[in-house]
C-alpha cells in the first residue's frame, strides 16, 4: 500500500528536499514509495546506497555476495577496519539502517545470478548497476529489458568513470538505449580491466556513485535530464567530462533474449515456473482443506518469533542441500518475511530442478498478518 502523507519525523528528515519547487511533498512521497535494487556494495555501491537512503528511497535492496577486504577501505567508505572480513551486505544494511531508520532493506549475501535474476529484479522499480563483473552487468541488462525496468550503469577505470540510464522511458514515449546498445559485444579476458592490477583512484568510484544515486532520484521524482540518451563520461585526472549521444537499436529486446538464451534463463517462464499466491487466496485454499506444503525460508530466530501453522522450516542457505525434503506432487507455498527470499528460493528450485507446484507468497508473512491474522507479531 502506497504512503499517502509524510510523518513528522519525515517532514523534518527531508526539509532541504520539501523547499525544493522540483521536489516537495509529492517528490518525497514518490521516493518514499519507491523501489530500488542496488546490485554490489563495493566502491560505486557505497555512496550510492548512502545517498539513496539519506534522500528517503522507502525500499532498498542490496545485493553482494562478498566479504569487507583490507584493500577495499581504500574507497568502500561505509566500511570501517574492524568490519574485514564480515559480509558487505549485511555490514552495509547495519550502517545504513542507523543512518536512516525509515527504510526498509532487503539483504542478499549471494551473487546476482541466472537462477534468481529475475525474481530478485521483478521486485523493484529501478535497478542500479554498481558491480564490477560484466557477466552480471549483461544479465541486468537483459532482465531489465525483459522485465520494462530502468537501471542505472555506472563503470570506473583508474581515474575515469561512466554513468548512463538505460532502459528508460523518453518524453517521446520511445524506450531509452540499453547497455547492449552502447557495447554490443562482450569483453574478452584481455580486455576486461581489472583494478587489482591497473588500480584505481579512491574518490572515483564516491563521483561516479554520487552521479548515479542522482540520476536514480531524478527517475523517481521526475524531474531534470536524466541521462537517458548519454553515456556521460568522466575523467578526474584531466578535470573533464563529455557526454556521447546514444540510441537504442531496433532488435534491442532481441539481443536481450538471445543474452538471457545463451545464459540458460527463460525469457517468459510463464506458467511453468513458479507462480504467485497472495495471502487471501492461501488463506481460502487453506479453509478449503487443500493439501498444501507450508516452505518458511527465513532463519530460525525470525521463524520462532512468527510462522504460519504447519509450516516447515528450512532457512535458505540450506535450500540445496535439502532439495529433497520439498514435496512433488502437491502444491508448495514459500514464503519470508516480505516475499523477496521466499521468490528467490522458488525460481531457484524451477531453474535446478524444473518444479511446476511452486507458488511464492506475495508479501510474504507480513502480508498474511496484515490481510489474515492481524494479532500475529510480525517483527
């Protein structure tokens, strides 16, 4: 359900952005209900989601599977020394939530990959590409393009930098290039940079960050030129930056299907993979004595607190080891707390194991206590 009004805390929070003619009240609502994926909490990840969830963005997503490395604080500012070693996801989510207690995060501690590319994007308006690993960087852009959503590029090379929007509507009511259209071919070993050994300028990636984060508010409230026909570029060393126009190819939705072909994911799973269930329909179906399986993928402490009767739990890091345990032959409803694990683990299972009975709980627990059982605590 979409917020209709800013709080107190909020009106106060957001000030400098409410006396802003271009932003106001009804920018802030937009950022407050909107919905973005920040792909990598490294270097061009860190200021984004500092900016993002200063600026109010109501639901962020942050997805990496890596560690915090000594060399990375070098330019992975919302890490501190005694954080090496500890999950970036996580450790980022905790700084963040400090900084702003009125958003809600998901956290992923795994790779974005082709088993749960697309239900992990299909959750989120907007989608920020701050990985350093082009195999993922052309899997967002597929799905984005598959999907209709908009996302933000950004790449940096020693002291140079790009930003674009891609995947975005124009004015003219045509779609915006994609990141196919601006670099059609995937780079070879050799040319794939690598800042382990080129290095690369510490401040760059808080520039090309910042610009991004811009680019994602400027998407949101509708305001400004987005860079939704340039690939800006920036180079910190010469103090210049110059933008370079660029359109969207005819066989763009083409090239993204044969991208998702080619990586073993399903353009359109349709039917055949999973399915959603909303709570009222589980409820009903459940009343009706329907034989369902009950999955609960979050953790213990969170499964303890809460969970539906029946249920069993089997939390997501042990998903594939215990393949075994989920039924075949009658319906299996997962679910987490706001439904975004729950639909990882389902299209994981469609994609290892080709489970036709899948059904994802849309919002999760929290929506069955909203919509069934309003006494239920839901943390």
């Amino acid at each position: 359900m979409e917020a209709t009004t800013l709080v107190p805390s909020e009106k106060q929070r957001y000030q400098k952005h409410l006396n802003l003619p271009e932003i106001g009240a009804q920018g802030q609502l937009r950022l407050k209900n909107s919905r973005v994926l920040v792909v990598g909490a490294g270097g061009l990840g860190c200021p984004v989601l500092l900016y993002l969830t200063a600026a109010g963005v109501g639901r962020i997503g942050v997805i990496d599977p890596d560690v915090v490395d000594l060399s990375n604080l070098q330019r992975q500012v919302i890490y501190t020394t005694d954080e090496v070693g500890k999950p970036k996801a996580k450790i980022a989510v905790n700084h963040l939530k400090r900084l702003n207690p009125e958003i809600n995060f998901d956290t992923y501690t795994m790779a974005l990959d082709i088993s749960n590319a697309r239900a992990i994007i299909d959750e989120y308006d907007v989608v920020v590409d701050c990985t350093d690993n082009f195999k993922v960087r052309y899997l967002v852009n597929d799905i984005c393009v598959t999907l209709d959503k908009p996302f933000v590029y950004g790449a940096i090379h020693r002291f140079e930098g790009q930003v674009a929007v891609l995947n975005a509507d124009l004015k003219n009511g045509r779609k915006g290039p994609t990141y196919r259209c601006l670099f059609p071919e995937y780079p070879n070993e050799i040319e794939i940079p690598n800042c382990n050994v080129t290095g690369v300028l510490g401040v760059l990636p808080g520039v090309i960050g910042t610009y991004q984060a811009n680019e994602v508010i400027k998407l949101i409230t509708e305001i400004g030129e987005p860079l939704t026909e340039h690939l800006l570029m920036i180079d910190l060393l010469a103090m210049s930056q110059q933008k370079i126009k660029a359109r969207r190819q005819i066989n763009a939705e083409e090239l993204a299907e044969q991208g998702l072909a080619t990586a073993g994911v399903r353009p359109d799973p349709g039917s055949q993979g999973p399915q959603k269930m909303s709570a009222r329909e589980l409820a009903e179906r459940l009343a009706e004595g329907d034989n369902i399986f009950l999955l609960d993928v979050r953790e213990r402490p969170e499964y303890d607190l809460c969970h539906l009767e029946g249920a069993v739990l089997i939390p997501i890091d042990m998903i594939p080891n215990n393949r075994k345990r989920i039924p075949t032959d009658r319906p299996v409803v997962v679910y987490c707390h706001h439904g975004i694990r729950s639909a990882n683990v389902a299209q994981y299972l469609y994609a290892q194991d080709g489970l036709t009975n899948l059904y994802n709980l849309e919002g999760g627990i929290n929506a069955w206590a909203r919509d069934i059982e309003p006494e239920m605590a839901v943390y």
